[in-house]
C-alpha cells in the first residue's frame, strides 16, 4: 500500500520511496526513509495534505507525492 | 592578527530558534545584507568577545546543503568562501534542537564537509529534558570530533561559553570526524573534479551528481556546457548500478552516521510521550475545532486592530495638528507656511497616525509565526491553495501580505516552485495591507457611526475578504494561463509548538514601524509635497491676484467681526454677526475657488467623466491618482482637498466632518453614501497603488515585465470592481428608497 492509503492512528514502516527526485530528497532529509517506522497523524480538514511523526518531527505531504512512497502497515 | 574581526556563519534547520540566537549574540547591532544576482538577503550582526570582534552572518535556514534554487546556492557558496561580499567564514556555528538531535544533525554532518571548523549549539535542552531527551554534551562531541556546546537561545543561557568555543574553534585545529560517502561516489566526484580542471571546490562536486536538478547542477551546466549534464547523469547510472544510488546513498550514510552518534551521546524514553505540543496540535488541525480557531484569529486580529489602537491614533492626530497650529501662528502667510503646515505637517501626521495599527498586526504576525502556529495554516490552507495554483506555503507570505505586500513579496523565497511563486508574488498586492487601512477606517466612518464598533469591524472584515477571494482566483487564473506548468513541491515540517520569544517578536514589530516610517518619510512625503505644490499653485485669480492674500483677509474680516461682536453690547451684536457669517463664507467659498483652480483641480475636472460612472467627485478621483505611489497618501491629500470646509469646533475628526457635510450638499453623493464609499473601498482593496511593492516584485523576479503586469491588472480590476459597486449600490438604494 502507499502512504496516501493510510488511516489516522495507523503505524506504518517505509519500504520504497520514489517520484520526483526533489520529493524524494526532501524526504530523505526529513528522516522518511526506508526501513523507518511513522505514526500516521491524518489529513487535513479538507481532506489533503496528510500529516505523519518519523523520529520526533511532524512532517505534511500531499497525497499526490505520498502516493510515491509505499509503506506496510504495523 | 588578533584585530582582524573573525567571521561566523550561523546555520541551522528552520524553527530551531536560530533567528532567537541571531539576536541574542547581535542584540540591535544588525543589518541586511544584500547579495548581487539573487534575491536572498541575510542578516549580519556583531559582538565583541575577549577584545575580539566577531562578524556573524545568519543564513536562511535550510534542512540541507542540497541547493535547489540560486537563492539556496548563494548560501552554500558564502560557507564555501567563494561569495566575493563576505570574507569566508572562519568558524561555522550549527544551531540545532536537542528535542530533535537526529534530524537537526543532517545539515551538520553536511556542514562538516566543508572545511571551515564547526560549533554546534545544542539548543532547548530545558525542553528536550522535559520530554526525558537527555544530551551528553562530551559524548556528543568526541564522536563527531567537533566542539559542542549546549545553550538555551530564548533565555541566554550558555552563550558567553558558546563565544568561548568559536573563538577557540577559530584559531585551533580543527579534525572533524565526518560521515565517509561511499568510495563510488567520491571517484565520480574527484571525475567530475578533474573534468573542469579542479576549478571548484571538491563539495560542490559532490553535491553536483547528489542534487539531481538542483541549483550546483544548474549552475555548473551554465559554465561548462550541455556536455556535463550528460556525462552527470551517466555517472549517476553508474553510481546505481554499483549500488550507491543518488539521492538515497547520501541520507542512508548520514543518518547511518547519526544513528552511531546519537546511540551514544542522547538518551531517549523508550516510549515518546505525549507532548502538550500533541494533544494542541489535536485541536488546532482538527477538521471543526481547527477551523473555527483559524477563523477566530483572524478575526480577533482585526478587532484588535480596531480597539486598541483607537487611543494612540488620537494622541498622534492632537499632536500633528497641535504643531500645525503653532506654526500657523508663529509664521505670516506664504508658500513656506503652506507648504509646512498643509504639506508637511498634515500629511506625514495623518500617516503616522497608523502606526499604531501597523505594530499591532505586525505583533500579531510576528507571534503566530514564532509560535509555530503558520505552519499550521499553511497545513490547513494547502488544499485550497494548491486548487487555485499555489502552495500551502503561499499562504505565509499572503498573510504577511496583509500587514504589508513588500515583505510578502519578500517571504515567498520560501516557496520552491517558480511558478508558484511568481503566481503568489502577483496576487499578494491584493492582500489588503495596511496602508489600505486608513481608507477602510476614513470611508466606513463616513457611514458608520463610531458607536457601532461591532458593524465597523464587519465591514472591515468583509474588505480583507475581498483580497482572500480575488487573490486564489487571479492566482488559478494565472496558472491556467501564463503560468501553466507543473505542479509543486509540499513537504512540510510542522514545528512543536512554542513560547513565542519577546525579543523575536519585538524586533520583528520594531523593523516593521520603522519600515513604514522610512517610507512615511521618503516616498510618501515626497508625493505628499508634490500633491500640496499641484494644489498650492498657480495661486492666482483671473485678475492675477494671489488666493492666499484674499483668504487671509477675508479670514481677518471673520475674525475682527468675531471679536468686535464678543466685546459689543447686546443690540449691536445682530448686524456683527451678520458680518463675521459673510466673511466666513467669503473665506470657504475663495478657498474652494482656489482648489478648483489649481493644477490639481484642473486635472481633476478634466477627468471627471471617468470617475463619474464610480460614483465619485473630482476630489476623490485626485486624491486616488496622487495615492498611486502610496495608498496612504489619500487620506492626506483629501484631508487638504477638503480643507475648504472649515472643521467644527468639538468634532472629533474634521476629515471626517468636512467629507461628512461636503456629501450632505451633493445630489450623487449625499443620496448614494454608502455606495461610493464602497466603491472608493473596492478601488483600494483591489488597486496596486505602492511604488515599493513594485519596486520589491521587480527585484524579486529580475523582470520589469512582471510589476508592469501587476501593476496594470490591478488598476484594470480596481476600476471594474469599484464600478460594479457603485452601480448595483444606486440599484439597491433606489430600490429601498
């Protein structure tokens, strides 16, 4: 599944992250890479972006990039 | 040696408290620097340690090295030394946030590669023990062999210590212990190296085949040639192949590195608490909660606005026309004491009188983005931005736009994509700012009472409304059409929430008072003394008599009968009172031939067919054209052409009064009030009348094309709106009436 699948409340562990390398390198940055564990935090009040904690920061996507980023749920 | 001022680069990521260090090492001993081909500024302050001068320069906070625009290189360029402005750094200082160690620790393992010795200030460690991150600051330092030093910006704590360290860091030896990239990747950087004959640093090779499109690759396809790129991305193949493949290899090394460091030196709760920062953050981005705050605070920004500034306007206004009065005492009539009293005088205090509001919002701002709470708005905003073509980030500089477009303009540096900032840039101007605010006050006092206060805000309310909906609208329009393109970037860190610091704040209110002086003082004065020059001459009647000495006679006449009829008896005071009405009249009516007559007044009736279907008289129409390079020029400018009728005593603002009867005596205006004050309103809200906006959108986008476009879509959608307000409006009125 991708990260733009999940539901608020759900743990997740990165397995691939692809796109456009500019959002793959931002994410990369900001500690979402493979192999890392996520809290799903939710979306949005009108429904995008999406909100996750990796480590101790809270980072906010977009659903199209998030579709890029498969994850398995915990 | 030891005289020659050391220089510090001050990095960090954003919200890390850098700017609060910034100041609290620099206090009020800062500048801007400004760099030459791009648009970034950064600041640079002093401070003077052991009798040693240090330079400090505070780069954009970034997350990485990784340049994606030139703005981004030129900081990467200043660490490099390779920025002819700045003498290269000597020592770097790396700001991170010890509640957050591993992700702050990034851009410092970047920083390590650059062969300047390295700080690192540990900052928040009250905050980071709080949630149970204890930080050893010895481990911290041997495993990455760079001097570390922990700190408390918002409170001061640790900095003569952290002076201690960068002076020593400066002269000492320096032997970082720096994450190894993979051998792959380092022989295809020393290729690249040797490709351009060892021209540019070896960091800016590795950051070449590393940023795929970045700024470095840009940059060095512009110097070399279309060839490099090639070769570039072949090496990038091959780095894949051999299982280093770019951009992954650098953040696993690096966070693979820090994994190492941080295992050692930070001891961490097994289970993350919940922070307070969490449960706020629970309401604040909740679908209804989180809306309703967001609308809240807006609204109670406005209000604020409203109330609290209502007393120190006051205070200003008696203050300019206590002054304006002396002078018209202590002088004899002239052009000097025109030009004093209604030039200068009146026009810079009507302006400065808004000060109040300007530090108000600018306050408000100021906390909501120091607090943490922007990015939330950001993050709430995005869905509706990203619709009409801009980004979540849009959202800051917009509503930094409504205090003021020029830092508006300036804070969409933020926003990555091109086209999403050049959208954002050409729709912040309809922000209402607040040099829009003393029309809005000036035009709802007209037809509100100032009981209402409530009514007066709604309708206030409703004109920034009018900046929030056309601005998207222009925006999906633009992106549709000029500026199609792809869409954007949007990966955002929402920072923990914090106690916004006083002195931040402060500053930031402070620089925007003094902002809005300098312009009361240069633009705005300067087109407040062409204003009065176009009205003051040619001063003649048809017979070549001046209008000032006729007016001061006449007034003389007034006021000799008004004296003479004090001291009368009682059956002498009829035919006195008689005298001194016909000469006050005689008074308004010279001053109103004379303003009809003037440069200013010709002008004006010769276009008045164009105002006329906006409802508005040759006045209003004049005094908009003279607010072209400042939009709080109008209020001035109609404080002089009003002038002719003179201000009842007791009335708390002649302005008002004086436009208050001026309408009472005229068919259109008298009948339709509350239209044409709209439709002046609309003009504004929608108008691009500010010369430093256009001159910021003009350095901001290298281009005299774009403030050109602004500036004539502005005016072409002012016009029209302000038409259609007034038209219906007349439906309206008549309907009801």
């Amino acid at each position: 599944m991708t990260l733009a699948e999940m539901s608020a409340g759900d743990r997740g562990r990165v397995e691939q992250v692809s796109g456009d390398p500019a959002v793959v390198q931002r994410l990369y940055e900001l500690g979402l890479l493979e192999g890392e564990e996520f809290d799903f935090l939710g979306y949005a009040p009108l429904g995008d972006p999406l909100e996750l904690r990796v480590g101790n920061t809270r980072l906010s996507l977009r659903l199209a990039d998030a579709a890029g980023v498969v994850v398995s749920k915990l | 040696m030891s005289s020659r001022p050391l220089t510090v680069a001050l990095v960090g990521n954003p919200n890390t408290g850098k700017s609060t260090l910034f100041n609290a090492l620099s206090g009020l001993r800062q500048h801007v620097g400004n760099y030459p081909g791009v648009t970034v500024e950064m600041k640079k302050g002093q401070f003077t340690h052991a009798e040693r001068r240090f330079d400090l320069i505070d780069l954009p906070g970034t997350y990485s090295l990784a340049a994606r625009s030139p703005d981004e290189l030129v900081a990467v360029d200043l660490l490099l030394g390779r920025r002819p402005e700045e003498p290269p750094p000597d020592v770097i200082l790396s700001i991170v946030d010890a509640s957050n160690l591993d992700r702050h620790l990034y851009l410092t393992t970047q920083v390590m590669e650059l062969g300047v010795p390295v700080v690192v200030a540990v900052n928040m460690v009250d905050v980071a023990a709080a949630q149970g991150v204890v930080v050893d600051v010895a481990k911290l330092a041997a495993e990455t062999g760079l001097t570390v030093v922990p700190i408390q910006a918002n409170k001061g704590t640790g900095l003569t210590e952290l002076k201690a360290a960068l002076l020593k860091a400066a002269d000492g030896h320096h032997a970082p212990k720096a994450p190894v990239l993979p051998q792959p990747l380092e022989a295809e950087a020393k290729t690249i190296l040797a490709g351009v004959n060892g021209q540019v640093p070896e960091f800016l090779a590795r950051r070449l085949l590393l940023d795929i499109n970045g700024a470095t690759e840009n940059w060095f396809v512009g110097k070399y040639g279309e060839a490099l790129r090639t070769r570039v991305q072949e090496a990038r193949k091959r780095l894949a192949d051999a299982g280093a493949a770019v951009p992954a290899v650098e953040a696993k090394t690096r966070y693979a590195y820090i994994r190492k460091v941080t295992a050692a030196a930070v001891t961490k709760p097994a289970v993350r608490p919940k922070s307070g920062s969490d449960k706020l953050d629970r309401i604040l981005t909740h679908k209804v909660w989180g809306t309703l705050v967001f609308f809240a605070v807006m609204f109670l920004m406005f209000w604020s606005i409203f109330t609290a500034a209502t007393p120190l306007m006051n205070l200003i206004d008696a203050g300019s026309t206590g002054i304006g009065k002396a002078i018209e005492g202590a002088m004899s009539p002239g052009p000097l004491r025109s030009l004093l009293v209604d030039g200068i005088i009146t026009g810079v205090g009507g302006v400065v009188k808004f000060l109040p509001q300007i530090l108000i919002l600018f306050a408000f701002i100021a906390v909501l983005e120091d607090c943490g709470y922007m990015a939330r708005a950001a993050f709430l905003m995005d869905r509706l931005m990203s619709r009409c073509g801009m980004s979540g980030k849009s959202f800051i500089p917009l509503l930094s736009s409504v205090a003021c477009a020029v830092p508006g303009v300036m804070a969409t540096r933020v926003i990555e994509n091109h086209r999403d900032r050049l959208a954002t840039i050409l729709v912040a101007p309809l922000m209402s700012c607040s040099a829009r605010i003393p029309v809005y006050v000036l035009m709802i006092s007209l037809f509100l009472p100032a009981e209402s206060a409530f009514a007066q805000a709604a309708v206030m309310f409703c004109m920034y409304m009018i900046g929030f909906i056309t601005a998207p609208v222009v925006a999906w329009i633009l992106r549709k059409t000029l500026l199609r393109g792809p869409r954007s970037l949007f990966v955002m860190e929402l920072p923990a929430y914090k106690r916004p610091s006083l002195r931040t704040v402060g500053l930031r209110v402070f620089d925007a008072g003094w902002q809005f002086l300098k312009r009361a003082g240069t633009v705005i004065f300067a087109s407040m003394v062409v204003i009065w020059a176009v009205q003051y001459f040619p001063n003649t009647t048809a017979d070549g008599t001046a209008y000032e000495g006729l007016v001061a006679t006449a007034e003389e006449a007034r006021d000799d009968a008004k004296k003479k009829k004090e001291d009368a008896a009682e059956e002498e005071k009829e035919p006195l009172e008689q005298e001194e009405a016909k000469n006050a009249a005689e008074v308004k009516r010279l001053k109103a031939e004379w303003q009809r007559d003037s440069f200013l007044g010709r002008t004006g009736r010769a276009l008045e067919p164009v105002f006329a279907p906006l409802g508005w008289d040759w006045r209003i129409g004049m005094a908009t054209l003279a607010s072209f390079p400042a939009r709080e020029v109008i209020v001035g400018t109609l404080r002089i052409l009003y002038e002719a009728d003179e201000a009842e005593e007791g009335q708390a603002d002649p302005l008002r009064a004086s436009i208050h009867n001026d309408w009472d005596n005229d068919p259109v205006r008298g009948k339709y009030r509350v239209p044409v004050a709209l439709s002046v309103m609309v003009f504004f809200a929608l108008c691009m009348q500010c010369a430093s906006t256009l001159a910021v959108i003009r350095r901001e986008t290298k281009s005299w094309l774009w403030p050109l476009f602004c500036f004539a879509y502005m005016t072409g959608l002012a016009y029209l709106g302000a038409l259609v307000t007034f038209q219906v409006g007349k439906l309206i009125v008549g309907a009801v009436s």
